[in-house]
C-alpha cells in the first residue's frame, strides 16, 4: 500500500518496479497512475 500525501492519494499492491512510476507520473508530473488506484477510495 502506497498512500501519496497530502492529496490522499491510495494505491494498492505496488510492486517494489512500480514505485518508479508512481514518482514519476504521480509525484513528479502530477497525474494520478490511475490503474493502480486502490478502488475503495477511488472509484
């Protein structure tokens, strides 16, 4: 579980390969990865 502060943000199951790109398009470019979004709090 990976939550990205302080917008709240909730992924789900990242694999250790995928924190790259969570920093990348999340973090950095400012866009959601939206198919790792944990679907209990993003619908």
């Amino acid at each position: 579980m990976v939550v990205v502060e302080p917008d709240q943000t909730w992924y789900s199951q990242v694999h250790p390969e995928e924190v790259d790109t969570v920093i990348k398009q999340h973090i950095i470019g400012k866009s959601p990865v939206k198919a790792m979004l944990y679907s209990k709090f993003h619908q």
